[in-house]
C-alpha cells in the first residue's frame, strides 16, 4: 500500500484498541475504501481476531433486514432440523456455522426470526432487534477472541438494517472485544449520514504517493501520458490503475485522444467506461454470467461464510479474472467483483432483453422467496401475463404487512401493467392508488387512481379515497370530504355490476367489495374527527342501507368511534378477539382497531405490538399508520402515567406530522401535547397548545379536536384551582345531568365536571351528572369509566355509607391501578372527605397514597394540594425536592434561545458555537431543570431565580 500512513496508523489503533468501537470511512468511488478494509481484516485476522464480512447490495437495498442477515448469518446458531436459509441442515458445507454457536435467548432468537422472516410475527423495532444483536455480538466476542465486523457498500445496505447498525455502533463502547468498521460512498447518501458514528474521511493521495503509486505499476508510461494520467486522476488510486491500462490496451496510438474525450466527465463514470471497453471484447456467455452475477447480489466482496440465502453462482468466466474485472478471494475460493464499479458497468452494458433474461433465471433462482422472486419478475416480463401479475400482486401484500408497503407500490403498479385485463388493472392500479396514501405518497396515490379509472364515468372509488385522504390529512376538511365519500359509498352499493359479497371472503380478498370497506372505513374516520351528531347520523344511516354489505368490522368502529356511551356495550370482548391476530392484518387495520381500543379502555394490550411495528411503517412501511401508532402509544403512556414517556412520543410525532405537512395529525398531537401539559401543571404551555388547536380546528369543524381542546383548559383550571374557568371549559363539551351524542370527550371528562361543580357551589348538578354516568351503565363500559363513576358518585353522595361504599368500589376496582392519575385524585378527595367527618388519623391513608402518585407522576400543583392536606391531618411538611442545580451563563442563553424556538444552528448563529456544542449545552442544562423536552424549557426558565452573571 502506498501512502495511506494516517488512514493506516488509525486502522491499527481502531483494530487493536481493547474497547468495542464503531468507525465509518467516507470517500469518493475508487479512492481506496475496500482496500482499507482488506488491511483492517488481516490486520485483525493476525491480532488472533475473528473476521466477518459482508457488503451492501443495490438490488437488494429495498428489502428489510436483508443486509443485516448477510453480516450476522456466519453468527447465527442453526435450528435443529434447518438453516438460516431454509435449507436442510446436511446440505450446508460443514463449516457454516462455528461448531459452538450461541444458544440465544427466547426473546433474542424471537427477535432475529421475525425480522429475517422466520416466524409469522412482526418485524422488531430497531430497539429490540439492536438489543439482540448486542447480545450475539457480545457473546462470541465472550469466547475469548475478539470480533471485527467489516461491511463495505454500506450506502446500499437497507434502510432497516443501517438502522440497526447504527445503534449497535452507538453502543459498542463499554463492550470490550467487538468492533464494526463500515465504508461508504461520499457522494451517495445512505442512512450512515445520521448514525451519528466515528467517521474517517478516506481523500485522494497526494501528489507525490499518486506519482509513486503509478510509477510502482505502469513504470513504461511516456511522460506526456504520465502527466495527463496523474491530471485526469487526481490522486483517486483506482484511476492511476485503471486508465493506463486502458490507454495501452488497444492498437495505435490513442492515449492523448481518449484522455482528452474523458475530459469533464466525472472520474467514477470515467472508471465505469474503462471497465465497459473490457466487458464490450468478453465473449456473450461470459457476460451472461457476469450479468446475472452482478444483478443478484452475487460476488459481492466478500461474506466469510457462505450467502445468507443462495445466490446465483458464476461460472466459465475464467475470461473475465484474466481481464481484472473479477477476483478469486482467497480466503473463500469465491469469486468477487473488482469493484463496485465493474458490477454497475455489467449491467448499464447489457441491452433490456439480456436484463430480462438475467432477471427470469433469477426469479426461477429464488422462487422459494417471494418477495425477492418478485423483484426479478416485474424486471423479467414485458407482456401483460396474469400469472407473474397475481405473483406480484401476492408479494406485495406480504411486504405490506412486513413494513414494506413502500415496496408494495412498486410491486402492484407493475402488476397492473402487466394485468390481462381491464377490470384487474383497474383494481391494481387503484390497490396501488390506496397502498401509496397509506405510505404517505399522496401525490402518486391520486395519479394512480385517475389511472385506475374507466375512460368516460364517474371518479373511481380509488380517486376519491385518494382525493380524500388529502384532503383529511393535510386540511383538515372534514364536511365535503364527507358528503363526497357518501356520494362513493352509495354508487357502488347501487352499481350493477358489484358482485355480492363473497361468503368466503376474509383480509386477503381481492374482491371488489374490498374498495367498499376502504371507503365506509374513511367514511367513519371523517365522522370521527368533525365529531359532531349530523355527522354521525349520516354516518350511521349510510351503514344501514349496506345490509349485509357493511362489515362486523364497520359496525365496531361505527360504533366505538362514535359515541360509546350509547353505543359501547358489547364491544370490548370483539376488539380483545380480534387483537389476537394482529400480525396477519394489515397496518391500516391493526391501527383502526387499536383506535377502537383506545375509546373502550383496552388498548394496553395492543400497545406491545403497536411499538415493535411503528418503526419499521414509519421507515419504509405505511406512514400515516405510524403516525397513528404513536398517537395511540402517547395516549396509553399518558393514562398509565408515563408522561416522560408521552411526552417524548408526542414531540417524535408532531415532527413527523410537521415535516410530512399534515396539518391534521400536527394540530391531533399538539392537542395531546397538551392534555399532558395540563396534567403536569405547565399552565402556560398548556394554554398555549390549547389555543393553537382550537383556532386551526374550530373553523374547520373538526369537533374531535375542539373537545380535546376544551378539556385541556378543564384540566389547566383545576390544577390552578380556578373551578369556575373549569366548569365553563367542562359544559362546553357536555351539560350536567346528560352525555351529549356523539361527543367522545364528554365521558372522558366525567371527573372533571363533577369536581368543578361541587368546587363552585352547584352540588346539584354535580349530583345529576354522577347519576346520568352511572344510568347510563357508563361502570359496564370500560374500566376507566368504571372508576371515574364511582368516584363521582362517592363525591356527590348524599349520606356517608353511600360515600364510603363508592370510594371502596373505586379503589378496589381491578384495573384502578391502570390510571393512577384518577385513582390519585379520587384517594385525595376521599381523604378530605374522611378529614372532615372522621378526624385526621382516618384520612392518612388516602392522603398518603395521593400525594405520593402525584410526586411520582411529575403534577406538582396536585401533589402541593395533596400535601397541604396532609400537613392538616397532622403529618409533618413535606421535604420539597432539592433545588435545581445551577446553570452556567452559557447554558442559561442556550436554553432561554431554545425556549424561543430557534434550533440548534441558528443558535450556533447567534452565539458563534457549533450546533453540537449547542446540544452538549442542552444536554446538561435540561437534567439541572428537571425536564426532558425543549417543550418544557420555557416554564422551567421561569422557576428559576437571577441567572449566573454573564462573563
């Protein structure tokens, strides 16, 4: 190796430092990554270490976990009976595996067989699946050799599996004995550009080692070609190779000629047309070799160890290693591509039908993997032929429910093109149209389904959902998205030429009346958020005229959607049954049913599964779902007091809202931003949201937002103790003694009305709302339900047996514990109650246990109320928390900075600091505040006295 002695000299140290370590290497095509590598790997393989290798894979950059299996399958233990790659055990060579292979955990071995597709479960999220990891890598690092994971190409590696090895990388330090050294491309973007890891910049030799390294190699060059040679390279080691070559290669005389035309074009590209004049004198055969070879993934430099799953072996291309576009490796006996470079020159040389035929033995190749199978087939068929189309279509519903719905609009589109008839185009096209909207891709999903639409009538099914969609998610338009889905609705349940229902049909169906479902599903979504009685009425008469043609799944969100104090009753157990198999359901539907979970109390169950998918939807599976799955993660955490936790979702959330320009799902998160505002008494900020929310949903007439918006200020007045804004806040969402239909809000808010009342002197009407809960059998509702109504039948009791009897029920309810802020308030106005009427020693308890819950939640004012009862039943005062540790000058400008919504650069701006040193300021002053979010800087600012004097 010439030159190279910094890049060397860090290698060594990287390689040989006793510590675990991640570093990425960054530079240009051709400039020497895999060379490094090559010396990273033998100088670990003489250090005694263990050496595994793999290498990104264009062709295969779009399916999840496919470049992770490829590093970790030398690895991984085998199964009994089968091999990672489904092949028996005693067709693999002998050393696949070493012979003591780690026995994984349950959960370990649970996590890699669902993300390598092992198993029917979900993929894991980028958490679990980078714990797993952890654990394997450190467990062959424990047997006493030290392990060097080495991964080039790194830009094509899969957004998943770049994912998770970030997060491995971020966590090697403490683990003694385990290394990952990756390279990439400079000017190709890859998922390595934010994994926040070690770089090292890989640049070009300079002046002198270029001179050094062309001489070492083409000692016979002219000097006039010399000098041109070392011009048009600059300094990349793979251009002082290659162009020499190339220039002596022919008859005549041609060096000054060819330089000169390869002038202004970029050198990778100069490289590639080296490489095609050396494909272009290779006999047909053998580029049909090297074609399949390079469009499969094959030779790629190098795993140790056999491919994760067969790839397709070359062979007779002895002409092609003795002209230096491929390599024996000598470790493995594999043959490997060069470089990157002669793979892409492969397939840009052959013509579409060489392509096609490549990509039809391939297919047959991997007809054991449909999904891979389908990448070759949609590049493999030019004329419409239904079987390779239903494949297609096939695969893609399997990538849907695996994350890749991104994937699975590829897939369908294609399908459609190649469909046979009209009527299955159509409905591809228009299954593309409603895949594409769930990806968030609204402006392909309403191309597709204008294409999916017969010439001369109306707008297709697919046009309005996608029209609708827009619509919802970017404005907020709620009325004449509705009247329009009606109008749809009631088209096709008239048309003629819908087909009944088939008796058979179940979530696979291609059925047309799978467009209907779609359609009343949005429907009852539209209704949800304008969440007001014409709306649903409407709703409800539109699904009544379907008979037979609206789903038990309709009814259920019809029903828990809409007002589950009248319509609730039933439904908790089929929700709890069809939670059972949520990995054989679409994203789509698992979120609409843990929606349905959500209104009845019961969506903790669902939560486990909802977090180990989000990551994958929002990476390259169905968008908008995500964004729903950490709503309805942010709810749960915030009723199971978790508010860190919820407060982390939600900001996670609304970036993602803001940045896609969803104008729905943004204004939906603040709103929740600011319930948990509320409840943790941040008043300001509370108030602040809440303002936002109603003044962007209130001329919309999106009623589901403007109730959330009138509780958070119910909420925001009785933890400042202001009962009167309270109850004004509270009737505006329902008036005491009734449930107002269809407002999902107005039981939700049970307690909050109830208190507010009985704090301004109207008993009475606290007393009528109590009743109407429990006459309207609100306890056999759901269990939340079932504690805010006996807590506001104790507090509205008339005499003190029925009081106590109430309390008891509330506090010795199963699932109380659930909601620890109700039972919390609940414990604190038993325990004033029994102050008053029994004495102090009575109401300790209680009183204990509620201020206690409130400390532990983070709701300060609840918990001073909490203790201020206490002291009056004679408990000593409560020692308040440590004061906040100061914060320097500095930190106090970064934080005052960032409470006015600057981001970090423009904070670097303004006070001449690098945007990571901004971060490294924040870092340490949100611990000194007690906060955790930028959200919060604002009011905890202002809790704090005079700030260190400026220097």
């Amino acid at each position: 190796m010439v030159g190279r002695d910094a890049e060397r000299a860090r290698l060594s140290a990287f390689v040989r430092a006793p510590d675990g370590q991640a570093l990425v290497l960054r530079g240009e095509a051709g400039v020497g990554k895999s060379t490094l590598l090559d010396l990273a790997a033998r100088l670990a393989a003489e250090d005694g270490q263990s050496v595994v290798r793999a290498t990104g894979v264009e062709a295969e950059s779009g399916l999840p976990h496919a470049g992770l299996h490829q590093l970790l399958y030398p690895l991984l233990p085998t199964s009994d009976d089968r091999s990672c790659d489904g092949r028996p055990s005693d067709d693999r060579p002998s050393d696949d595996r070493p012979s003591d292979a780690p026995l994984l955990s349950a959960g370990a071995r649970a996590a890699f067989d669902a993300a390598f597709g092992r198993s029917d479960g979900p993929p894991p999220p980028v958490m679990a699946l980078g714990i797993a990891v952890l654990d394997l890598l450190s467990w062959t690092a424990a047997k006493g050799r030290p392990l060097l994971l080495v991964l080039d190409d790194g830009q094509w590696l899969d957004g998943a599996s770049a994912e998770v090895c970030g997060f491995v990388g971020r966590r090697l330090a403490g683990r003694p004995g385990v290394k990952l050294l990756v390279a990439v491309r400079a000017d190709t973007a890859s998922r390595f550009d934010t994994a926040a890891l070690p770089e090292a910049p890989v640049g070009a030799l300079g002046d002198a080692d270029a001179t050094r390294l062309l001489d070492l190699h083409h000692p016979q060059l002219g000097r006039q070609v010399r000098g041109l040679v070392l011009e048009q390279a600059g300094g990349n080691p793979l251009a002082l190779l290659e162009l020499p070559a190339h220039l002596t290669a022919g008859p005549g005389d041609r060096t000054t000629q060819d330089l000169l035309g390869l002038h202004g074009v970029p050198l990778p590209r100069r490289i590639q047309e080296i490489y095609a004049a050396r494909l272009a004198r290779l006999g047909d055969t053998v580029r049909a070799e090297l074609l399949r070879g390079a469009l499969d993934g094959s030779a790629a430099r190098p795993g140790d160890g056999p491919a994760p799953i067969a790839r397709y072996r070359m062979r007779e291309v002895d002409e092609a290693v003795a002209c230096g576009l491929l390599v024996v490796e000598p470790v493995t006996g594999e043959l490997a591509f060069r470089h990157p470079l002669v793979r892409s020159s492969v397939v840009q040389l052959a013509t579409p039908d060489q392509r096609r035929s490549a990509h039809r033995v391939l297919a047959e190749l991997h007809r054991e993997y449909p999904e891979r199978r389908a990448i070759h087939l949609a590049a493999a068929t030019v004329d419409p032929e239904e079987g390779v189309a239903a494949d297609l279509e096939a695969a893609a519903r399997s990538a849907t429910r695996r994350g890749g719905a991104r994937m699975a609009v590829s897939w369908l589109t294609r399908a459609a093109e190649l469909s046979e008839t009209r009527v299955d185009r159509s409905r591809r096209l228009g299954e593309a149209a409603y895949v594409a909207g769930q990806a968030d891709n609204l402006g392909r999903a309403r191309s597709l389904a204008l294409a999916a639409a017969a010439p001369g009538t109306d707008e297709s099914p697919a046009a309005v959902l996608a029209d609708s969609y827009l619509a919802l998610y970017r404005d907020g338009e709620v009325r004449a998205t509705h009247r329009r889905i009606v109008a749809a609705v009631e088209r096709l349940r008239d048309s003629p030429d819908r087909r009944p229902r088939h008796p058979d049909r179940g979530p696979d169906s291609p059925f047309p009346d799978e467009v209907l479902d779609r359609l009343v599903s949005l429907l009852l979504a539209v209704s949800q958020y304008a969440g007001n009685r014409a709306t649903w009425q409407r709703t409800h008469e539109v699904l009544a005229t379907l008979g037979e043609l609206a789903t038990e799944r309709a009814w259920m969100y019809g029903s828990t959607w809409s007002d589950v104090v009248r319509h609730g009753a039933g439904w908790p157990r089929r929700v709890e049954r069809a939670s059972a198999s949520l990995a054989d359901q679409d994203p789509w539907d698992v979120t609409r049913l843990a929606v349905s979970a959500y209104h009845l109390d019961v969506l903790s169950p669902l939560r486990p599964y909802l977090e180990r998918v989000v990551d994958r939807e929002l990476d390259t599976g169905a968008m908008s779902s995500g964004i729903v799955m950490l709503h309805l993660v942010l709810l749960d955490q915030l009723a199971l007091g978790q508010w860190d936790a919820a407060e982390r979702t939600g900001h996670r959330a609304l970036a993602l809202a803001t940045e896609r320009g969803h104008g729905l799902f943004a204004h939906q998160t603040r709103a929740y931003l600011a319930q948990l505002a509320a409840v943790r008494g941040r008043t300001t900020e509370a108030r602040e949201l809440q303002a936002a929310v109603d003044a962007w949903a209130r001329p919309r007439g999106v009623g589901f937002l403007t109730q959330i918006a009138d509780a958070v200020g119910a909420t925001a007045a009785l933890g400042d103790g202001d009962y009167e804004t309270a109850f004004l806040h509270a009737i505006g969402i329902t008036a005491p003694g009734a449930f107002r239909p269809y407002a999902y809000q107005a039981s939700r808010t049970l307690l909050d009305l109830v208190e507010a009342a009985l704090h301004t002197g109207r008993a009475e009407q606290a007393r009528a709302h109590a009743l109407a809960a429990r006459d309207a059998g609100l306890p056999d509702l759901s269990p939340r339900l079932a504690l805010l109504t006996h807590g506001a039948l104790a507090m509205t009791a008339e005499d003190d047996t029925e009081a106590a009897a109430h309390y008891a029920r509330a506090q010795s309810h199963p699932a109380a514990e659930r909601f620890p802020f109700e039972l919390a308030r609940i414990r604190l106005a038993h325990g004033i109650s029994i102050r008053r009427l029994q004495g102090a020693a009575a109401a300790r308890l209680p009183l204990t246990q509620a201020a206690k819950a409130f400390d532990r939640l983070g709701a300060p004012a609840w918990a001073a109320r909490a203790h201020a009862e206490l002291r009056a039943a004679g408990v000593a005062p409560h020692t308040p928390s440590p004061a906040p540790l100061p914060l320097t000058w500095q930190e106090r400008r970064v934080a005052e900075l960032a409470a006015g919504g600057l981001t970090n650069k423009e904070i670097g701006e303004q006070m001449r600091l690098s945007p990571r040193t901004v971060s490294a300021h924040l870092y340490r002053a949100f611990p000194k505040l007690g906060i955790t979010t930028r959200a919060a800087l604002r009011d905890a600012l202002t809790r704090i006295s005079q700030p260190t004097p400026a220097p």
